[in-house]
C-alpha cells in the first residue's frame, strides 16, 4: 500500500479540505497520515479512516513557532517512510522539499492559498519579502501540484511554468433535516476570522439589518472584531459561537436563512479565492451574499446561488442582506437554485478528479 504523508499548521479537528482528501485518498486504496500541531486546548481528534499525528511546540504563533514546528516536523518526517509527500500552503513547503529530496521519493503541493498574497502578508514588507522568497526558492521545485481556482492555478503557472490542477473545496453531500425555526431568522458567517474578510465593514453593516448574525470560525482577526463589535455597540446582535467542528457546523448552517461570504480586495488570492464556505452554503440551501471576484462570478452564471456586491462597504453589505431577508421571490429562487447546484458542487464530483491525480503519480 503506498504511502503518503500531508503536513498542515494546524491541529487537524477543524480542517474540513484535508479530512476530505485524507479520507478519499484512504478509501480508495492509499495509506495516508496528516500531521498538524497540538495546542494548549485541542480537542481530542475524532477516528478518521487516515492516520493522524500532533507535533508539540513550545511556541505558539511567529517566526519562532514557524522555525520551531518546521524543525520539528522535519526531524518527525525523516524517520518515516512514505512513498509520496505533500505539502499544505508555503509554510510547511521547506521540510517537505528536504525529505523529498532525501527519500527521493515524489513531492506534491497543494496551495489553499496564494500565500504571498494574503492581506497579513502583502502588508508587512519584511515578512512579504520572505515568503517570497520561499514561494520562488521552492515552488518551481514542486512540479506536481493543485489549488482551490482556476485564477489562482494560472498565476503559478504564469510565475513560475508550473502546471497546477484545480481541486475546488467542495463539501461532503449531506441529507438535510428538519429546520429548527429560530425566533428571528439568522445570517451565518463561517470560516475564518482572519484580516481582508471584511470585518471592518460587515459590522457597521448590521446596524442597517432587522436581523443576528451568527460568526462561526476563529483567526487572528479576532481581538478587532471583538474591539468593532463593542465600538458599534452590536453585542447583542453579533453572536460570536468560536471554532465548531465540521459536525456542530453543519447544524448550526441549517437554521439559517442566509449566508454571508465578503472580503477586501486586497491581494489576489481574496481576488481569486473560493473558500470552502461559497460551497457549504450552497450544500446547505443557503442563498449568501458575497462578492463580484472572478470565481464567484462564473459560478453564480451556472446556478444563480448569490446576490454579488461589487466592493464591501457598509451601506452595499446591509442593502443587499436586507433584500435576501426581505424579497420572498429573490429568496425562494436563490434557493432553489442552491438545491439544483448541490447536487453537481459537491465532493462526490470532485473527487474524482483528486484520485485521478494521486493514482498518476503513485499508481496502485
């Protein structure tokens, strides 16, 4: 059984793209390990049909926690065997590229983001400059490949020749059940609560909304988004519900009404992104507000799922929310259009094309 090892800087629970691949590639054949880090306050990790490890580190966010977690990643990885590695994101590439290299053995990366272009990157020169320079001293390296868009497989090829497939972050389908009809319909917003998604504008927004939003994810946004929602005095309207597991999520998902999905366009990867959250929405009939970028604009041309607003301010944010709240006729096509398109955006689609790819490299 061919081995290969997936490595991520996070602790695994939450992880609903890697828990999908992981588990696809385990089904059809493969021996597969993750490995994540543990943190203070991890919950215990759920039975998988692939492998799971946590590395320990001292340091918990940094260039210090990046330089420990690499270490010791490298060192955990060295002592195994596996007949293919892959690297999650820019920052587990390095000790990746050096086992590879030292087993000789294939090595693949896939990009959940196009890292140097995150707004947390783009905006601090010095930490820019080094991921850059990671990005250009490792990626042409990494010959075999996939990301979440076309626009974003595009821009490694155009900056470094590399021919990168498109593995979209498609949902497991799921049966819906009964909704629980809260006292007053909720908006949901679901992912991470990082910087460029929005926040500064999403929360003056809702002073114009009838209606709750529920936030649903963690990141290192999280003290501003405290700090705006106390500024605008919403704390009775923004309810904050932390990290859920895949599980609580998808209940949570299904007694809202609408989903909401904005972000600055600051860096091309919030340009060309399509997060996991455009697809859960759909999967869970939730017609959601987000914005007029490249990807989504194509898919809303295939199945109406979302009313698109051109830039994030307040005013654009609250007018559209509103009408999804308040037009029974917009609504109800929306969502009959989500219900069309779940059954074709999905994981059972998609990954077919990931054991295509996996079954190229390591045929079994």
């Amino acid at each position: 059984m061919k081995k290969i090892y997936f490595t991520v800087t996070n602790d695994l629970s939450y992880d609903q793209r890697m828990q999908r691949i992981c588990g696809s590639l385990a089904r059809n054949g493969y021996d597969v390990t993750l490995v994540g880090f543990l943190l203070k306050h991890s919950l215990p990790l759920q039975e998988q049909p692939f492998k799971q490890k946590r590395i320990r580190c001292f340091f918990r966010k940094g260039k210090w926690f990046y330089a420990e977690y690499n270490l010791r990643l490298l060192l955990y990885l060295l002592f195994k065997k596996m007949d293919a590695i892959c690297a999650i994101d820019l920052d587990t590439i390095l000790p990746c590229l050096q086992v590879s290299r030292f087993k000789s053995i294939p090595r693949i990366y896939d990009a959940h983001e196009l890292f140097t272009e995150l707004k947390e990157v783009v905006s601090r020169p010095d930490i820019h400059k080094k991921w850059t320079k990671i990005e250009q001293m490792t990626v042409p390296k990494f010959r075999s490949g996939y990301t979440v868009s076309d626009n974003i497989a595009a821009e490694f090829k155009r900056r470094y020749g590399v021919e990168y497939g498109t593995i979209r972050n498609m949902p497991i389908p799921r049966a819906f059940r009964e909704k629980n009809e809260p006292a007053k319909p909720f908006i949901l917003y679901q992912g991470a609560v990082n910087e460029a998604r929005a926040f500064e504008f999403l929360v003056p927004a809702m002073q114009q909304v009838d209606h709750p939003l529920v936030i649903c994810g963690d990141g290192n946004f999280m003290p501003q988004l405290k700090a705006l929602i106390a500024q605008y005095k919403l704390e009775e309207k923004i309810i904050l519900k932390g990290m859920l597991t895949p599980a609580q999520l998808w209940e949570v998902s299904q007694d809202a009404h609408i989903g909401v999905s904005v972000a600055e366009n600051t860096g091309l990867n919030q340009y060309w992104a399509l997060p996991n959250k455009f697809f859960d929405y759909v999967q869970a009939g939730l017609p959601q507000v987000t914005m007029d970028f490249p990807e989504y604009r194509a898919l809303n041309g295939m199945y109406e799922v979302a009313l698109l607003i051109p830039e994030p301010d307040p005013d654009s944010i609250a007018a559209a929310l509103n009408k999804l709240m308040g037009e029974t006729v917009t609504y109800e096509r929306l969502r009959d259009n989500c219900l069309i398109a779940r059954e074709e955006w999905n994981w059972q689609q998609e990954e077919k094309k990931l054991i295509a790819f996996y079954q190229n490299i390591l045929p079994l």
